[in-house]
C-alpha cells in the first residue's frame, strides 16, 4: 500500500483536467463499451433463440462502468482507456463527462470500432455477455505512460481484465495509491505473478477466485474462504452475488451479508461494488466497513435496468434499500 497524502478532495469539471487541476481522488485503466441489450423471458441456451424486447444502446465497459460509480458516490475521477472513432465512442465520452470524470486520457483511436457488449438480460435479472473490444483491445504501455502524473497521484487506481495485460500491468506497477483489481472477466491464462504482487486489494466472483487459485469451475463460501488465502494479494475480496462478500485480510476472513433484494437487472453490480470499494478506501475506511457499504451499492445497482443508468449516488442507495443496517 503506497497511498499519497495529497487526495484531491474536488470533483474535476469534466471534459479534461487543466494542468493545475488538483489530481483525482481515483484512477481507473481500462474498458468502456457500448451495451447493446436485449431483455428476454430467459437468457437462452447454446444453440437456442429467444425472442425479446426491443434493443437499447446503454453506455458500459466495466471500466467507465466503475469509474461512473465512483463519480456518483461523490469522488474526483479520471479514466485511462481508449474510444472508437465512431457514435459509441462519442457517446461514451459523453456520458462519463456528464458524470464529471476527466477524459484526458481517454483517447479516440481512428478507423477502430468502440467496444461493444452484446446482452441478453433475463426476467430474473441474470445476464448473459459477449464483448468485443474494439478500440478497448488497443490500450497500450505507452497510453498508461502518458497518464503517470494521474497514476502517481490518484489514492485508489481501479484496473480489470477487459483492457491487454500488458497495460493492466503496467498501471499497477506505476500507481501510487492503492492498488485495487477486478478480475474480470474471467482470465482464460494464469495471470502474470508480477501482477498479483502489485496489487493491493483483489476482487474476485467465486468463480474468477476459481479460476485464479487453479480449482476451476466454481466455488461455496467456504471453500473461498480458504482459496481467497492462496492469493499472494494482502486483501482478497470475493463477492458472492446474493450471499454478499467475504473480506479476506491476512488470511482472515469476514462475511458480510448482502441486503434481500428483487433484483431487475444485475449488470454492472460488480462495477459498482469496486467503484464503491474505491471511494470507502478514498475514505480511509477499515476495509470490512469498506466492503459493508460496497456490498449495498451492489445490491442497489440491481434494481435499476442497465449499466450506467443503474449505478447509485449514496441518497439513492438508501432510498432504494432504506437505512443501512448489519444484514448478519
Ligand atoms: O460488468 C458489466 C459490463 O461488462 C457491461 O457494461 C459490459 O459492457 C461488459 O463489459
């Protein structure tokens, strides 16, 4: 943990940061994608169709999907990543903008296609997700290079695996805050040793904790729990949907339950547990407390339709959930 004592503590104004704009509180590398989403009465199965509702173009990618939320939670935030030169990559600037988070590095690569996510959201508020890149797949070292003043300063920096390792890389070995990553999606490689020892923080599924302790397939609580300690991160925190998250600190695990909800959609919940992880670290608060008010953010993302659309500002978290309480 390599935290800076000069947090900025003033949301930047939005299109890009002035040289003498105090740092972000938060930096995130990595992937904004254009949501193409299709509701259906269930996420079909190989090989089968489904007929569903009419389609609409959501802004996502789980990198602006997090740096969005951390924005609505109230901290200054900058994004490290690459947009299409086309409509999705106009309207994903644009929303994160409206948002407040400084796009400075966030560059328009020419003749490239902005990243797309084709969705299928189910009745029960499962999904079903295929990603193509596009512009997101050319983040390079040097673009992560270029934002080393953002990077150095930032208190949390927020990377995930939608972005090419190289860069993801070489963003935590360079930031100088808190080091938080979100696995996901699911690595299909062993992820570089280098890597796991520059973070700080890890926040797995159970089934990305599977994955990346070589059990493969998925996981109980239990058995995460004793996984989330072969991880050479200091703090592994695997969240489990409806069950909440576990809080695994030097081998020591706490589970913190998850309020019941109905849930409407779960795209982006993830998103914005870490984008709420990263402001309550921002925050300085002990990491179980951390992890109680991302478990709520979650939870509250889910009953709202979409990725960004969803994500909460503290006032909607608790009118959608009520008054925080421990749900143990
Ligand atoms: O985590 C949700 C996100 O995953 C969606 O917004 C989609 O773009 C995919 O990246």
């Amino acid at each position: 943990m390599n935290q800076t004592d000069d947090q900025a503590t003033v949301r930047s104004s939005g299109s890009s940061q002035a040289d003498n704009n105090p740092p972000p509180e938060i930096a995130v590398v990595g992937s904004a994608n254009l949501d193409l989403v299709v509701e259906v009465p269930r996420v079909p199965l190989v090989g089968e169709t489904v007929l569903g509702k009419d389609l609409a173009r959501i802004p996502g990618g789980k990198g602006a999907n997090q740096a969005v939320a951390a924005a609505r939670l109230g901290r200054s935030v900058a994004m490290i990543g690459r947009v299409g030169d086309d409509e999705g990559g106009r309207m994903l600037r644009t929303a994160l903008q409206a948002d407040g988070v400084d796009t400075s590095h966030l560059t328009t690569t020419p003749d490239t296609p902005n990243g797309v996510a084709l969705i299928a959201v189910g009745a029960d508020g499962d999904n079903s997700i295929v990603v193509s890149p596009g512009a997101n797949g050319r983040l390079s070292v040097a673009d992560v290079e270029a934002a080393a003043d953002v990077l150095g300063a930032a208190a949390v920096t927020l990377v995930q695996l939608e972005s090419p390792i190289d860069a993801v890389l070489a963003a935590a070995e360079s930031a100088g805050g808190v080091v938080v990553l979100n696995p996901a999606p699911a690595p299909s490689s062993p992820l570089p040793a280098k890597l796991l020892e520059a973070v700080d923080v890890i926040v797995p599924n159970q089934t990305e904790l599977a994955l990346l302790t070589g059990h493969g397939g998925t996981v109980d609580v239990a058995v995460a729990a004793d996984l989330a300690t072969q991880l050479p991160t200091p703090t592994v925190v695997v969240t489990l949907g409806a069950l909440g998250a576990l809080a695994v600190v030097e081998g020591t695990a706490n589970h913190i339950a998850a309020p019941v909800v109905d849930p409407v959609d779960s795209t982006a919940a993830g998103d914005s547990f870490c984008g709420a992880l990263a402001d309550a670290l921002v925050r300085k608060e002990p990491i179980v407390d951390a992890v109680r008010w991302a478990v709520r953010v979650g939870a509250a993302t889910t009953l709202r339709a979409g990725a960004q659309p969803s994500l909460p500002s503290p006032a909607e978290v608790t009118s959608l959930l009520g008054e925080d309480r421990d749900e143990d």
